[in-house]
C-alpha cells in the first residue's frame, strides 16, 4: 500500500515529478507512472493496481488533464471510493489554470498557479488529513508595525482612543497604523479625494438585514484588470473559491451563487446576505451579515455584537488584499482608502458579547439619534498594511464604530 497516488497527464509530468518528490520527501509513499511504471508491463493492469493500493490519489489539475480521456478513470476511481470528500481520498493540486466542470468543479483544491517554490511547496502540505495547526506557535498578529525586525513576506507575484475598551485585542496596536506615519498614504490631496468618492459611492446597506459593508479604493487612480480579464472565468473560479473556505471566507457552501456576472463595469457575486463587487480599477466591496441570530427559548433580542463586526471586517479586509494581490500584484495601487458602514435593519441594539450574555433581553447600545447606519472612514493608508495589519485596521474601524454607536442623542 503507498499514501498517494499522482494521477497526471504527460504535460504535466514535471509537475508530477515535484509533488511526488515533495510528497516523499514530507514522508509519504507515492506511486508515479514516470518512475514506477516499467517497460514491458501491461499499463492498464499497473494504473488499475496503482488506483487501488494507494489510500489516495493526487490529481494534477491542468488543461491537459481535464481534457485527456485516460485520466478520467483515475480520478473518477478515487471520487467513487469517497462521494462526499469526508476521507479527502481524492485531492485535486492545480498546476495551471483550467476551467472545472462536473464533479470535479465541486471539489475544493490546492492551488499551485502563481506560486514560487518555497509557497508551493508549503501549499501542498495540505494534504495532511486532519486540522491545519501549525507546530509552532504564530507569531502574534497585534504586535505594532514598527516594534517588528522581521520584514514581512514578499508578496506572490484617528489615534486618540478612550478607554471603555469594548473592542476586541488591545486598542493600542492602533497605534502602530494610525499613530504613526509608517503606514499613512503620501498620494496627493487630488488622488485622496478621488478614493473617497469612489470609496463612499458604493457603501449599501440592505435593509433586510443587518450588515457590514466594507469598500477599499486604491489609488492613484487608474484601470488596473481589463473588462476582458474582469469577466474570466478563471478569475470568477478562483474568486468564488476564496469566498467559500478559509479565514477569507464570507460565503457558505450551504446556499449556492444567487448572482454571478458583470453589471456595468463591475463584477459581482453574491449569495442570500453576502456579496463582492469589483471594478476595473480595482475598487473592492465587501458586504456581510453582522446579525446575532436571537435565541427565542431564552426570549432573546437580535443585536449587532461588536466582536462579530470585528471578525467580518477583518475577513473582509484579507479577502480584499487577497483579490488586489491577484489583480494588481505590481501594486500600481499603492494606498488605500477603506469605509465602512454598519447597518442595524432589524435588530435592537450593538453590544458586547459579554453585555449581551448579561442582559440577553434589554436594548442597549446604539442611540446614533435615530440613525439605522454608521458610516466610518480610516485615514488612507499605505495598501502593504492589509497584508501586515489587517487585525490592527479592523480594531480601528470597529473602534470608530462603537464610540458612534454609543454616543448619546
């Protein structure tokens, strides 16, 4: 019996040849045809072995593959052992870009397109069954920017605070952003200007519901993806695919893609409570529900609570810097201006989790005098903070968020 089974078409084979290696070398049993396939054997009888003693297959994901006729029994063996993915018997690694279509399309894998070796090889670790926890602890995300001797990884390819501290983390990393002139944009007032008016343009707040809605301009202005590049599938595939798993998911694999397509200049997605949209020149919104859903055995009222904000705006802010990373990683956008605005459409109140769990029934919190919508704006920054700081720029804007929410008339 081996571990994997790598399963590829022969344009792929140096690829093939790498991930075995890295496989092998992490440990793990592979049976490859290029090295385990020998002259003079009958092929149909080794691939059919092949499929059968090993606990998994490896499919290397690429036009080719897609395409080719003697592949498809390969992966199909592996999905029928496995239908619903409970055991990852069957873990589809993209090598280039290709479009999936039938089974194969729902099917989560790990992407190898864009990466350098040393990202690739770390990517592929997630063939291990089991949690992703790391066997060091991470470095702590708070710790202020310029307190940091450690440059951060290359890329692939309002300071006065009170002190009802409400918020989670500690306020003052927000410090090491807004305190300090490290991260703060150096565009002209012009260029700042136009940000803020793109930025500001596209808050929505829907009022069936209570939500967050994030937008991050960058400048200087300028067209950063082609209408024909906004429009691709594989750009779509890959966008959809963040949305859905990881810490910048905003989407759930319970409810399908209510909306897909271009509408003006821009790209939208969305599903019953949550939506991007992304325009030509890179401008990005994010759009979530904040609600807490109201336990009705305990009589309880639905409210915002400001740790859920938090976490959404921090998701929201590494799914931006994830899609400008994939449009734009030159960075011709180099700073940003980030809004953002909470909407309170059918609930009762903004507070603490632990205010919440104390007083489950009372409506306490949001005053605004009378407003539905907070609408908060971070002084602009430098783009390079989304990957650096985003904790820090979220404890910021929920910060602002809350000192509004519980102003008085």
């Amino acid at each position: 019996m081996t571990d994997f089974f790598v399963s590829y078409n022969r344009a792929d084979r140096g690829w093939a040849e790498w991930i075995a290696w890295q496989l092998e070398d992490g440990g793990y049993s592979t049976t490859l045809q290029a090295w385990d396939f020998h002259p003079g054997s009958n092929f149909v009888l080794d691939m059919q072995r092949a499929t059968r003693e090993a606990d998994r297959t490896i499919a290397v994901l690429s036009p080719d593959y897609v395409a080719a006729l003697y592949t498809q029994p390969e992966w199909a063996a592996a999905f029928a052992r496995d239908p619903t993915g409970e055991k990852g018997i069957l873990v589809p690694v993209r090598v280039r870009i290709c479009d999936l279509e039938g089974l194969l399309s729902q099917i989560v894998y790990i992407d190898l397109v864009g990466l350098n070796e040393t990202e690739a090889a770390r990517a592929l670790r997630r063939v291990k069954r089991g949690r992703g926890k790391p066997t060091t602890q991470p470095a702590f995300p708070g710790a202020p920017l310029h307190s940091s001797s450690t440059p951060p990884p290359f890329p692939d390819s309002d300071p006065n605070h009170d002190d009802h501290g409400a918020g989670p983390g500690a306020h003052a990393t927000t410090g090491s952003i807004q305190g300090t002139n490290a991260g703060v944009s150096t565009l002209r007032g012009e260029d700042i200007a136009q940000m803020r008016q793109r930025a500001n343009a596209l808050i929505v707040t829907p009022g069936q519901y209570a939500s967050l809605c994030i937008v991050i301009a960058g400048g200087p202005t300028q067209q950063i993806i082609r209408p024909s590049k906004l429009n691709a599938a594989d750009l779509r595939g890959r966008i959809k695919q963040t949305m859905l798993f990881g810490d910048r998911a905003i989407f759930t694999d319970k409810q399908g893609i209510k909306k897909e397509g271009i509408e003006g200049d821009t790209l939208v997605i969305a599903q019953d409570e949550s939506s991007l949209l992304l325009d030509e020149m890179g401008t990005v919104r994010v759009v979530q529900s904040v609600a807490h859903k109201a336990d009705m055995r305990q009589i309880e009222l639905s409210v915002i609570l400001l740790e859920d904000v938090y976490e959404a705006v921090v998701r929201s802010l590494r799914l931006s810097d994830w899609i400008l990373e994939e449009i734009d990683p030159t960075h011709l956008l180099s700073d940003i201006v980030i809004v953002g605005a909470v909407s309170r459409a059918g609930v009762f109140g903004w507070r603490t989790r632990a205010e919440h769990l104390a007083s489950p029934r009372s409506i306490m919190g949001w005053s605004m005098g009378g407003s539905d919508t907070l609408v908060k704006e971070l002084v602009p920054q430098k783009r390079q903070l989304l990957s650096i700081d985003a904790q820090a720029l979220a404890e910021d804007l929920v910060e602002l968020f809350d000192r509004s929410a519980r102003s008085s008339h």
